[in-house]
C-alpha cells in the first residue's frame, strides 16, 4: 500500500491535477471540461484499487469523510452564483414571454419526468432499492424530475458561438438556459423537502395526519426563504462597506459557508437559504454584482476538485441494471423539454421558430445536474436509491452532451438565425456564467 | 436530520467571517490583519467554548484534526511565494547579505537565549535533576534545546503583513529570503543542540556521539528537499505550458504546489524547502512566470485569513501566568539576539544601511516551526524531565510574539521607507 501514509494535502492536488489535465484533454475533444474532471475522477478510483496503492479503509476516510465539506462549499457556491443574473430589471426587458416560456418548460418537465418515473419505477428494477408501488417510488422520482429541468448554458453558448446565431430565437433560448440552473435548483430544492418528508411519513405512518406531512417540508422551505433574506440584507450591507476585492472575498465567502453550515444545523435547505440570500442581493442593488464578482476565483479549484472527488465516487458496477428507468428519465424529459416549451409559447402567445425547436436546443446537462445528483445522494433519506441515482443522471449527462449540442444546432439553424451575427452577443446576455462552472 | 459535516461547514464559514470583522478592525487601528485575524480567533475559542454551541471534544476534533490541513497548504503556498520573490538577479546584490544575516540571527538568538537561561534559569525554575546527572548539566541542556528553538521564524506572517502593506525595496527582499533561510540555520542548530543534550543527559554516552544525527539528517532533509523542489519546478514550469486562461494558471499551480507539499511529506523532506525551491526555480526559469505567482493572489486571501484565524483558536493562554520568568527571559534574550546577530551579518555581508537598521524588528514572529520543533523534543525520552516547561514556554511565547511581531514588522518596512503609498519618513537613510 504505496499511498496509505498519504496526507489530505496530497489527494488534494491529485484530484486538482488529474481534474485539470483530463479536463484541458476534454475540452480539445470539444466535450465540456467537468467531463473529463468526472472521468479523472473514475480512472483515479480504479489506478487507486487495481494497483493497490491505498486500502479501502483509508480511501474512504480521504475521499468521502475529510472532503464532504467540500461538496458543501460547492454545492453553496454554484447556488450563490446561478442567482447573479436573476435580476428583476433584466427579467423585465426580457419580456414576459420569454419568462413564461422558460419557466412553463421547465415545470412541465418536471411533472413530466416526475410522473413518467414513479410510474414506470413502479415496475423497473431500482439498482437494488425495493421497487413498489407508485408512492414507493413517488419520492425518488420528484428528485429525478428536479434533476431533470437542469440544462447546460455553456454547451448552448458554444453551438450559438460556433453557427454565429442571432435573434429573437437565439435571445429567448440564452435567456431560458440562464434562468433554468436556478430554476432546476429551486424545484430541486422544493422537490427534496417534499420527497424527505414523504419518506419519512413512509417510515413512521399511522399516528401522523396528513396535516404534518406538509408541516415539514413547509417549515422547511418558509423557514429557508427567511433566513436566506436576513442573510441576504446583512451580506448587501457588509458588501456596501468594503472596497477592496480581497477582503470581499473572505467576507463573501464566510457569509456563504455560514449560511450553508447555519441552515444545515436548523435543518433547512442550504440550497433555498443560500439561492434566496442571492436573490436579494442581486436584487437590491447593482453594487452587488461585485460580491458575485469577488468569488468567481475561488470557484475554479473548488469546482475541479468537486467534480472529480465526484468521480471517485461513483458506482458505475450497476450502471446498465437501470436502463429501464433511465429511459424513461430521458424520455420523459426530451418529451417534457420540447412540450413545455410548446405549452409556453402558446400560453405566451409566442408564435414563430421558438415554439417549434425551443425545446429541443434545452437538452444539454452538466453541472447543476451533476451536484444536485450529489446532494441527492448524499441524502440519509435517499440512501436507498443512491445508485439508480448516479447511474441514471450520468448516463443522461452523458447522452445529452453528445447529442444535446447536434440538436441545439439543428434548432439554430431551423430558425433561420444561424450566421447572422458577426461577433456574438452570448456573452452580454449571459454575463459570466459561461465561465462558471460547467463550461 | 443533519447532513454530516454541517457543524465543519458552519464552523468554516464562522471562522471565514470573524476574520473579516478582525482584519477590518485592525485596519481600523492601523495594526497588520494578521494581528487582528489571530486576535478574533483566540476570541472565537473562547466564545464558542462559553456558549458551548458545539461539544467540546466535537470541536477540539474539528478544529485540530478536520482543519488540521490548512496550516500545511498555508505554509506551501507561503514557502512557494517566498521562492518565487527571489529571482537570482536581486539575489546578487542582496544574498550575500540574506546568507549571513541568516546565519547570524540565528546564531545570535541560540547564543543569547541559551547563555541567559543558562545563568538565570536555575535561580527562578527548579530544573528537575535526573538521577545520576549533575544538576548543572540538565539545566545546560535545557538552555540549549530553549535557545536552538529561538532560532526559528515565522514565514507566513512576514509574509502576510509584506502582503498587506505591497510592501517592495531592500529590506522586504532582505527579510524575505532571511525568513526562508533562517528556518534552515534553525533546523541545523536544533539537530545539533538535540543532539548534545540528548549526550549530556545520557549516561556514559560521548558527547556530540553521532555526526550522522547532527549533520548528516538535516544535511538529507535540505538537500532532498532542494532537489525535490528543483525537479518539481522544471515539471511545473513545463506544465504551465498548459495554461491558457487565468483560472487554469490558479489551479494548476494550486495543484504544483499542493503536490511538491505532499510528496516532501510524503518522503520525509521539508515541505517547506521543497515549496521554496519550487517557486525559486520557476522564477528564474522564466520572468514570464510570474503569473503563477499572480494567479494565486486571487484565491490565497480566505486561505490565509484561516489559517491565522485558526492559530489563534489554537494559542494557549493559560500557560501565560506559570511562564513568567523563563518566558520572559526567552522572549527579551531572543529579541536581543536577532538585533544584534542582523547587525553583525548586515555588516559581513555589506547589506545596505537600512537593512542593518530595521531588519531586526522584523524576525520576532514565530509559530508552526518553533512548536514543531519543540513536538520533536517532547518525543525524545531523554528530555522527559523539563518537556512540559519547554512546551509551555514556546506556546506561550508563540502567542505573544505571534500578536507582537507583525506590527513590529510593519513598523520596521514603514520606517526603511518600503511600504507602497506612503513615503519614507524623514528620519531614515
């Protein structure tokens, strides 16, 4: 056992390096960089084992024990950052319809995908879970559909780069992959207080009315949404203090990682405290985008290691034994991805190109989808389902990077928009968050 | 039910933002933020074992063993950054100035804080006598071990007040390399002093009985790590190559770093020297390399404002009141001694004026090397009898030269005229 006497200092920048050299490969191979972050992940767990470089007991004490706070930190970092664009003003001059498109696709996805899993689920083989009635499987698939509205903006951004798009369809479609991550994470956020709540009412049934089952996760999301705002204001009027970028840093991040730890230990959802913390800061004043600004470094090397300590992590021995419900993942969301966007439109009045292809130039997935997987699976109450889950979100990664981008550019072009543009307008629409975390 | 590390996280994020109010608030007081980031983290002990938010062994785990490993990328970042402000051009005007300060400051301590405790120490402290040695002979020894550890200083906030202050000129180069150097004299003497005392309180073993000991591992600690760190700065020099945006160049070099670390630990090697050495060669491969350097000034600060915040959770005050005496020497022998030894190896060296005028203030922190030398005489049974005290003394001291000594460094570059935006005052030259 080469490595048993290895330091955290040392996986560290293993997982740093490989994360980081397999990405550079990945992104040559013109696939996303967190790709190749998640494959260094998997071929390091396997160097590790076959070689025997490490017993089972240590790789785990280092991989899964020390570093979990690091899939908070980032967790709590991609949640703070999907809210930097959420700004009302913006919204506005989007016009409702874009707003209505975006978020109707995006519910019908859910439900789509929720109902479309729990259904199926009933009778899939569950990667060893109990399989069962459609209430068995109610929970598992209300994170699936969660997971299941996420879409990748940089692989969107790259094929409008690539075919020069511009217009109307082009403006509706960056700002709907804008607004899904925080879309995606808000009803992953509902989705998983209510899925908790219904499993734990599956544990302890009789004696409870149905008045509790929404008590909790009620308590949860008001209580989330509360503290999110007070932390929110406190965090505007601390950044109105100070000037310079460093000390942003530290104070942004400590407010961050406070927030996070803070609503883990109430038992709220650090991801609805944080993302409503955002919010309001976006929100109370343009200033405010320099906090947003001040973090974006930190977030490089905490993604890298996240992603690919992500990869160790993954079970890929049961990966063909869920084919059946992934399909179904995959199905339902093409089907709700493309409905949704249909449904939107014409709730929107919204005629043209944007109607017919919106929904198909939506399929690409990455990194939001990836964390929540993680958070899902990290979950105590979900510990069940922790392998249908990895197995069915990567596959659906995996598929819809590959094929995602073709369509977005068969959409592009349908419309009619593609080549109209000398230089790209993606970056001002999106801002920064092509550079984000998933790129 | 509570994801596990919740308590981790929330402390992290409590420790991030007392760091903030602390460096604000010294800012306020024109203190170094390193003063104000150690200041709140003794505050934050005490708060959180007052209101007992987290159980105490919960918490002495927490912020010892889980955050045991931010002390060990803080200093590999440190030691990388002092290699990297030493490309070989500045060093030829000042190294040889930089080489015997460093050896003379060293020395000087060792000699002062030895020979005082020597002469005063059997007066305030019953020195336990160890059967069958002469009681002379013990408190000799004692003195010795006392004075090797005075040697040490403490990079990191030498470092961070530089930092702070964009501090550039002679003496900041000066005392840069003299921090990086000194904690190799500081090895030397330690290895030597450990050993003679470990003869003189042997019965029947000759003195200084083993030149392998005394030299040769040290000797084998610096050179592999010398080597260490050139192999891997010619690996992350070529790596670099690979770097097309900024936020590649922060975390391949974060990975350079973290790496050349674990492998020195890994071997046995100073991850310090190796982390130094690494920064020295990739600056002098190539002065393009400097954006290495620049890369991690994005994302260093919440790392080092942990790291101080942490060490003064870890600051022990209760030993204050038994010191007295012996830390009291320890401290005014030590300070003494590294005024003096810069003065004389400015003077051997032909170091400029202010360097031999200020340097001194400037070398009175001390913390990780000094406490880890001392866990290394605490493991040598021969020193079983007055282990404690020299623990006490060196925490103790650590507290109060780690509050002292950054404002004394910042008051040594303000006066040789080298801190950005403010003009030297009208009395130095």
């Amino acid at each position: 056992m080469l490595l048993e006497e290895v330091e955290l200092i040392f996986v560290l920048s293993v997982l740093l390096l490989s994360g980081y050299a397999l990405g550079i490969l990945a992104k040559r191979a013109r696939l996303p960089e967190i790709t190749g972050y998640i494959a260094a992940g998997i071929v390091l767990k396997q160097a590790i084992f076959w070689l025997g470089l490490m017993s089972d007991i240590k790789f785990t004490k280092l991989f899964s024990r020390d570093l979990i706070p690091i899939n908070h930190l980032a967790l709590a970092l991609i949640a703070f950052a999907v809210c930097r664009g959420l700004r009302l003003e913006q919204m506005k001059q989007l016009g409702k319809g874009i707003i209505c498109i975006a978020s109707v696709q995006a519910i019908v996805t859910f439900v789509a995908v929720t109902i479309g899993v729990a259904v199926i689920g009933s009778y899939a083989n569950l990667g060893g879970a109990p399989a069962g009635s459609f209430m068995n499987v109610l929970p598992l698939a209300i994170v699936f559909g969660g997971i299941a509205t996420a879409t990748a903006p940089a692989a969107t951004v790259a094929v409008i780069r690539e075919l020069r798009a511009k217009g109307p369809f082009t403006t509706t479609l960056l700002a709907t992959v804008a607004m899904d991550d925080a879309i995606a994470l808000l009803i992953f956020a509902f989705g998983i207080t209510i899925a908790e709540s219904l499993l734990t009412m599956g544990v302890a049934t009789a004696g409870y009315g149905a008045s509790r089952l929404w008590l909790r996760p009620l308590v949860e999301v008001v209580g989330s949404l509360c503290l999110g705002l007070l932390v929110g204001i406190a965090h505007h009027f601390v950044g109105a203090k100070v000037v310079g970028k460093v000390e942003m840093m530290t104070a942004s991040l400590g407010i961050i990682t406070f927030t996070s730890g803070l609503s883990m230990l109430l038992g709220l959802s650090p991801l609805l405290t944080i993302m409503a913390a955002g919010f309001v800061l976006a929100n109370i004043s343009r200033r405010n985008q320099r906090i947003f600004a001040s973090i974006e470094g930190v977030q490089g090397p905490v993604f890298v290691i996240f992603f690919t300590l992500a990869g160790t992590q993954l079970h890929l021995e049961n990966l063909f034994t869920c084919g059946i419900i992934g399909a179904s993942f995959l199905v339902f969301r093409l089907l709700g991805k493309v409905g949704g966007a249909r449904l939107g439109a014409s709730i929107a009045h919204v005629k043209g190109p944007a109607r017919r292809y919106l929904g198909l130039a939506l399929l690409p997935q990455a990194g939001v989808a990836i964390g929540l997987m993680l958070v899902a699976q990290e979950n105590p109450y979900l510990f069940a389902y922790r392998y249908v889950l990895v197995d069915v979100v990567l596959a659906s990664v995996a598929l819809n990077e590959l094929i995602g981008p073709p369509f977005a550019a068969y959409a592009l072009r349908r419309s009619g928009e593609a080549g109209l543009s000398r230089k790209t307008e993606t970056s001002k629409t999106l801002g920064a968050s092509e550079e984000r975390y998933d790129s | 039910m509570i994801p596990e590390g919740a308590d981790l996280v929330f402390l992290v994020g409590l420790i991030l933002t007392v760091a903030f109010i602390g460096g604000r608030l010294s800012n306020r007081v024109r203190l170094p933020e390193v003063t104000g980031y150690i200041f709140v983290g003794i505050l934050l002990k005490l708060f959180l074992d007052l209101l007992g938010l987290i159980k105490h062994q919960r918490l002495e785990l927490l912020l010892g063993e889980h955050l045991g490993q931010v002390p060990q990328i803080t200093l590999a970042l440190i030691a990388f950054i002092i290699g990297g402000s030493l490309p070989i051009g500045r060093l030829k005007r000042l190294g040889r100035g930089i080489a015997w300060i460093g050896m003379m400051e060293g020395f000087g301590a060792f000699f002062c804080v030895t020979l005082l405790t020597f002469v005063v120490a059997p007066h305030v402290w019953a020195v336990p006598p160890i059967e069958g040695i002469s009681p002379i002979k013990s408190v000799f020894a004692f003195a010795l071990l006392l004075g090797a550890l005075s040697a040490a200083t403490a990079p990191a906030a030498t470092v961070a007040v530089i930092r702070e202050l964009r501090a550039r000129g002679d003496v900041t180069t000066t005392l840069l390399g003299v921090v990086g150097f000194d904690d190799a004299v500081a090895l030397f003497i330690f290895t030597f002093a450990s050993a003679t005392a470990s003869g003189l309180l042997t019965i029947g073993a000759q003195v200084g009985s083993s030149l392998y000991e005394t030299v040769a591992l040290p000797l084998i600690e610096i050179v592999g790590a010398a080597l260490l760190g050139i192999g891997m700065g010619f690996v992350a020099h070529f790596g670099s190559r690979f770097f097309r945006t900024k936020r590649e160049t922060t975390v391949g070099a974060l990975g350079f770093v973290l790496l050349s670390g674990g492998i020195a630990i890994g071997l046995g090697v100073s991850p310090l020297f190796t982390n130094m050495f690494v920064g020295f060669t990739l600056i002098n491969l190539s002065p393009r390399n400097i954006r290495i350097f620049r890369s991690l000034g994005d994302i260093d600060a919440p790392i080092y404002a942990m790291f101080f915040t942490l060490a003064g959770t870890h600051l022990e005050f209760s030993n204050l009141g038994m010191l007295g005496a012996l830390g009291g020497i320890y401290i005014v022998a030590r300070f003494a001694g590294k005024l003096f030894g810069v003065r004389i190896g400015a003077r051997l060296g032909r170091a400029p004026p202010t360097v031999r005028k200020y340097l001194g203030f400037g070398l009175l922190p001390q913390a990780g090397v000094a406490i880890g030398l001392v866990l290394v005489a605490k493991a040598n049974p021969a020193f079983a009898s007055f282990a404690p005290m020299l623990t006490n003394i060196i925490l103790g001291t650590v507290a109060v030269n780690e509050l002292v000594g950054p404002p004394c460094t910042a008051y040594a570059l303000r006066k040789a005229g080298e801190v950005a935006g403010e003009k030297p005052p009208a009395n130095s030259s």
